[in-house]
C-alpha cells in the first residue's frame, strides 16, 4: 500500500559523525552475531512484541500485565501481511540511512546519538520482541536483527520532519538473544494526521545484514489499539494526537484497512502502573 503523509520534508542530511554499524559489531559479543548467519532458509520468522511504559497518566486497560511485559502467543504461524515502510524508513531506500550509523544497535532509543543526544518526550514505552520461526514449531531464531522506529510525541520523524530533521531518535537495532528476544525502550508515538497510530519494524537476518536494507526478509506495521491511545493520549503532550485519532479509523486507515486481525496488538495493564502490548506476527521470507 501507498503510505501518504503530511509530514514536512527538510533537508535530512545528518552530520557525518561516526564509522557505521560494521564498527559498532566489533563492540559486540561474537557468539550472539554469528548466531544469525545459520538463518537457513530465511523462509519464515515469528517475534512478539511488548510494550510497557510505567505510571504518569490516568486509566488502565486491564490487570495483570507487569513492567516488563508478558509475551503474547498465537494458534498459528501465519505470515503477517507486508506493509510499506513509509517515507520515513531512515534505512537507506528513501534518503538517509541511519543503518550505517555507529551507535545505532543499542537498547534505548529514546535518545539522538552521534552530534545530538536530544531525548524524545512522551510515556515511556519498553518494545520486546521474540523472533521465532514457524518452520521449526516456532522455535527462537538466536541472532536475527530487528530495526524498529516510529514518530515521536509530536508525531515528527526524525531525520525527516521539520522539527526533527537534525536527530535519530526513536530507531534502533537489536539482535535476538538465545531465546530469541530483542528489547527496546521507547516511548508512546503519536496520533498524526491521516495514520492510525502504529511501530514500523524490519526484520533482517543477522546484524552483519542489517547494514542493507535489500537484505531485510519483512516490513511491517503494529497498530496500537484504541482504548490504549485514548488513555496515553490524555496525559500531557499528547494533545494534538486527540483530535487527529478522532479523525481516523482502522477501517478507513491507509495500511490496516484490509484487516488488522494479525497486527492489532493486545494490551494489559495499567497507565500506572505499566502498560503491555503483545503481538505475535510470524514473518515470511
């Protein structure tokens, strides 16, 4: 599908401040790296992802779900559908790569890196993802690479959008781990004008392979359920996002709108106290 924003589109050119992910590997454990080279096949993959952000706003979803978030599972390993990465992918097929940025493969993505350190505002939002593959009983691919990003409270894109053009936050890249688990912190994205609230990821063989966005085996989207954006979204600095969910659907949205069945994410807990978004999304080569 054709993804149409309203976005502002600036120059997006970024400092050149670092030596790319291939430096950013030498940091890292090789036993966990080469754990994805035996990605036999590459004909399917399955992750779940939770988030979970701690307390600050008013209402709950529903009880249960802890700050770290509980895995969701499914019946089945059908392959979620592909979906566009928008023009906002950051990974080097429209515009800037931040792929080849050192400093890229890390945990919290909250922040810029490199010649900014901004840090993005918002609820606090933990992704974890478990990749497994459907082809072995769904059993966890250790050292498969997942590059996650979304637009910040303000519903900018960094790297692209006018009030984000000079930072990187909100992307990341992590490599699975034995059971086949991935984490990022984050935060809450917003609701801008035309899109349903959602999370774009990749999924990629391996972190070596991650450089390259034409290595990548699956592009898709998460959308956040309703009840969830209602109650972030009446916390402060989120306002905007009100009025601009109120104006779309997941029926009418450009992406979910031939069905959402396995990419609408399910949520537990509390704004309080944590909130937990699970999805199991089997991917397909």
């Amino acid at each position: 599908m054709t993804e149409t924003l309203v976005l502002v589109e600036p120059d997006h050119d970024l400092e050149d401040h670092d030596r790319g992910l291939v430096f950013d590997l030498s940091t890292l454990d090789r036993r966990q790296v080469l754990k994805g080279l035996g990605f036999a096949g590459l004909n399917a993959g399955l992750f779940t992802i939770i988030g979970c952000g701690p307390g600050g706003a008013s209402g709950g979803a529903s009880a249960g779900a802890t700050a770290a978030g509980t895995p969701a599972t499914g019946a089945s390993c059908a392959v979620i559908p592909e979906e566009t990465a928008g023009p906002f992918p950051g990974d080097g097929s429209n515009g800037p790569n931040v792929l080849a940025d050192s400093g890229v493969v890390r945990k919290d993505i909250r922040s810029s890196f490199g010649s900014s350190t901004t840090v993005a505002t918002g609820v606090p939002l933990t992704i974890n993802l478990t990749i497994q593959d459907p082809g072995s009983d769904c059993a966890p691919l250790a050292g498969a690479a997942v590059y996650v990003w979304h637009c910040d409270q303000g519903g900018n894109y960094s790297l692209y959008s006018q009030a984000a053009a000079n930072e990187n936050y909100l992307r990341g890249v992590q490599a699975a781990d034995d059971n086949g688990l991935v984490t990022f912190q984050s935060i809450f994205p917003a609701c801008y004008s035309g899109r349903w609230p959602h999370i774009h990821f990749e999924v990629y063989p391996s972190l070596e392979m991650a450089t390259d966005e034409n290595n990548k085996i699956a592009t898709s989207q998460v959308a956040l359920p309703k009840e969830t954006c209602d109650l972030v979204y009446a916390t402060s600095g989120y306002e905007q996002s009100v009025s601009n969910l109120q104006q779309v659907s997941l029926d009418r949205d450009m992406v979910f709108s031939d069905g959402v069945t396995q990419q609408l994410g399910t949520v537990t807990g509390t704004v309080e106290q944590g909130l937990a978004v699970g999805l199991t999304v089997p991917v397909g080569a």
